[in-house]
C-alpha cells in the first residue's frame, strides 16, 4: 500500500483488526443464524422475545456494570437476553454458569418461576467474585445455593449433568485450559454457551478443540454482537 494512503487509514486498520470485525465472522454469524433457526425452530420468535428480556433486565444491568463490576467483565444484555430466551423455549432442569456475576442473576431469575423447577449452579474460579454474587443475588431476592468454588464443582459434579453451561469464567488463558473439562458438563442434546469468541486466539483454540472431539457449533454472532465486538458460539453436545 503506498505510504501516505497507509497512513489515512491506518486507525481505521488498527480498529479493524481490535474489533475482529472480519467479514468472514459476520457471514458465518448471518448463515449460522439461519441454521439455528433451523435447528430450534422455537428461535424463530427469538427478536419479539429478546426484545421483552433485553427490556426485563436493561436497569438492573445498567446499575451492575455500574457499580458492581463493569461493561467489558459483565455479560452483555444481548447475551443475557439470549440466555433468557434460550432457557424459555428449552425449559432446561439444570444450568450452570461458569463465571459467576450478572448472567448467575439472569439464570436465577429465570429458575425462580421456572416450570418444569431449573436448578442453577454458578461456579467461580475466583473465591472472591462469588462473595460478591452471593451478596448482590440476595439482595434481589434471589436464593445464593449452589455458589461454587471452581476446584471443589469440578472435583464433586458428575460430568453430563447440565442441560445448559455457559462458559464465562476466568481469565482468557483460564477459560481455554478449562474448555476441555467444560464442555464434559453439557448432557447427551444439551448447549454449552462460549462467550467472548470474537478473541482470535481464544477462537482458534475453540475451534481445535470443538474439531477434535466432533462437537458441532454455530456462531450467536448475528443476536448476541455487542458493541464491543463481543459474540458467543453454542455448541451442541453429542
Ligand atoms: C467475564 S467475567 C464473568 C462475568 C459474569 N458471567 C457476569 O455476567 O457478570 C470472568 C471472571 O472475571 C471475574 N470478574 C467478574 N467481574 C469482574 C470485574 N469487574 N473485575 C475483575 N474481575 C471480574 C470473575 O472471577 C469472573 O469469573
């Protein structure tokens, strides 16, 4: 590229590359949106029903990121209101969510009239991160049972016992070593919800792993794309 034109748009490039907005994730984020509707035909109401959940957890989110922890830790409203939906059309009997905080809120709230009765699980790798949650879920009224310490959950908990796992635990390094025993918890039909794959890094190690132990997945990029550029994959256990 010539220098001076190199120069133009190099903040645009730098963004480009920050934002990991390739064309191919967005067309794989649009084709898989059509296959996932698809699979689970019950998604085909997915933006009327999101858009009740966005609306269902918008203040409580926004005071959260606010003043417990912040917009880039925090799932995402999109996220969350995907994680609602999903566990209304696929009433699942038992969620666990890895990375304790907001999306523990969005899955408990979810169970508490939940028919039939979900029991959620919400693990941390960090002791003090589930103080907090204990803290904020109980003063929204929202039973803090089955908070666990990430080494004691994986140690006690039978493998292919959850209906949905959400995997957003931990350090980026953390989350990729732990992928493996992660997705061991999802039933035989059961999801397994990876958040933040718009990190290449992390997203080819996604990939290998997914490739190597035949697990299909489809990118959430088209419903759960924030404005952080941050998305999730669903992976579908055998
Ligand atoms: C991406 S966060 C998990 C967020 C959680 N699922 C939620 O919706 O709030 C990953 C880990 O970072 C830690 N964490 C959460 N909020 C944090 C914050 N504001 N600052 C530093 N660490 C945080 C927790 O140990 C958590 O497991």
């Amino acid at each position: 590229m010539e220098l001076r034109r190199y120069f133009r748009l190099r903040p645009y490039i730098g963004m480009y590359r920050r934002l990991d907005i390739t064309p191919v994730q967005t067309a794989r984020g649009w084709r898989d949106d059509g296959t996932l509707r698809e699979r689970i035909p019950a998604l085909d109401e997915y933006e009327a029903m999101a858009s009740v959940s966005r609306e269902k957890f918008a203040a409580d989110h926004a005071r959260y990121v606010a003043s417990v922890s912040n917009d880039v830790m925090a799932a995402s409203i999109e996220l969350c209101a995907f994680m609602d939906v999903f566990c209304q059309i696929g009433t699942p009997q038992r969620v666990v969510d890895l990375g304790s905080g907001f999306s523990s809120y969005v899955f408990r709230s979810y169970a508490k009239n939940a028919e039939p009765p979900c029991e959620v699980h919400s693990v941390d790798d960090h002791a003090g991160w589930l103080g907090k949650t204990a803290e904020y879920l109980e003063g929204h009224g929202l039973d803090a049972d089955r908070l666990w310490h990430w080494p004691d959950f994986i140690s006690q908990i039978e493998p292919g016992s959850f209906d949905v796992v959400l995997h957003d635990m931990g350090s980026m390094e953390f989350r990729a070593e732990s992928l493996s025993q992660v997705l061991t918890l999802a039933k035989s039909g059961g999801h397994v919800i990876l958040d933040d794959v718009h990190k290449p890094a992390y997203r080819k190690h996604v990939h290998q792993v997914l490739e190597s132990e035949g697990l299909e997945y489809l990118s959430l990029k088209k419903i759960t794309g924030d404005s952080k550029a941050r998305f999730a994959y669903l992976v579908f256990q055998k």
